[in-house]
C-alpha cells in the first residue's frame, strides 16, 4: 500500500512539473527533467546542481532553437562556414581581417563591408559565412542578391505593402547585397533600393559583394 501511494504521489508531482513547465514554455524541462531527475539519482547530485544542470540544458536548447530560427530567417542560399574557405587557395584575402569581421563589432558601429574581385574568387562564400557568424552572434541579417532584392520591393509596391518590407529591412542588423554589378536592375527598381538603404542608414550594416569597381556602380543605379 505505501508503495503504491508513493507511486501516485510521485506520478501527481511528475504532472505537476509537466504542467507547469508547459504553461512557462519551458519545453526542454518538461522533456528532460524525468531522465535528469534518475541521472542526478544515480550520481548523487545535490539538488541544487540538478536544478542547474536542468535549466543549462533548457537554455542552451532554447539557444539553439533561436539560432536556427536566425538561420531560416536569413534566407542562405547555401549554408557556408568560415572554416571552409581555403585561405590558402586565396593567398590575396587576408585572413587576420576575416577573423576581425566575424567578431562582429563592425556590426555594433553599425558599419558596412564590400568584397570587390572578380568571379569566382570566394565573395558570396565569405560574406556567408561572415552573415552565418552574426546569426550565430544572436544578430538579424536578411541575405539577398540586388536582384533579388528589386524583385521583392517591386512586388511589393505592387501590392502596396512596400512600406512594411522597407521596415523590415530597417530593422534588420546586418543585410548582404550579392552580386551587385552582374545583372541590370529593372526599371524603377534603383529608386526603391535607394529607398531601403536610406532607410537603413545609421541603423544597421550592409555588406556587398560586387565584380565593379565602386567608381563603376552608376552603371548599376542608373
């Protein structure tokens, strides 16, 4: 009998935790405290260092879980990482300048990148992976080609909600330009470009991969 009222009172506690984890949103404590509560058991942890081992594990989920979505919400093309770029395939980047970029202060000054050369030569990779990291930071970036771009506000304005998509960008940390320079903007499309990254000014950063010169850009704008 004593058994069996240990039993209950037990599960009536493990509904309890479930409860209220759920109405906390607490997902990864209400998944794991069960399988916690036996390892802290069996290693004789205080309950005290079981309580902390389990809100770890919740946080850093809850971590993971942002820096996905951040991910997802970039819109990579492809996922790159800085550790893949051969830096001796490409003696001409400097690597130490690389390193400085993905610390990401450049980010917090609000400031802005440009990777000029030629294709081929590991533009779009890097600016990836330097967006990657800023995801990874906990920053908001929005990857997009210029063209890309000039087809997204144009339909946007299209469908009169121009305003809203120019605020979003706004608000976004980081934005990668790519591919400036390698295809002609439709008509109109440079105006509502103009308009994002005076929108954008002193509010976030812009980083743009392009095979023109910066002398060469009203070509672009024209």
């Amino acid at each position: 009998m004593a058994a069996k009222t240990a039993n209950a009172k037990s599960a009536a506690l493990e509904a309890l935790i479930e409860a209220h984890a759920g109405e906390l949103k607490l997902p990864t404590v209400k998944a794991r405290f069960r399988a916690m509560a036996a390892e802290a058991t069996r290693d004789q942890q205080t309950p005290i260092a079981y309580l902390a081992a389990l809100l770890e594990a919740e946080q850093q989920e809850r971590s993971e879980r942002r820096e996905r979505r951040r991910l997802v919400e970039a819109r990579f093309p492809v996922m790159k990482r800085l550790e893949e770029f051969r830096f001796a395939d490409n003696p001409k980047v400097p690597q130490a300048t690389i390193a400085a970029l993905a610390e990401g202060s450049w980010i917090d000054d609000r400031e802005s990148v440009i990777f000029v050369g030629e294709s081929g030569t590991g533009k779009t990779m890097l600016a990836t992976a330097l967006a990657v990291c800023a995801c990874q930071q906990g920053r908001r970036v929005r990857f997009t080609t210029l063209a890309g771009l000039a087809n997204e506000l144009q339909e946007a304005e299209s469908r009169r909600e121009l305003g809203r998509v120019v605020k979003r960008y706004a608000r976004t940390e980081l934005v990668v330009l790519d591919e400036l320079g390698y295809l002609a903007l439709p008509e109109g499309a440079a105006e509502l470009i103009f308009q994002v990254i005076s929108e954008r000014n002193e509010r976030g950063s812009l980083m743009v991969t392009t095979n023109l010169p910066f002398g060469e850009w009203t070509k672009v704008f024209a």
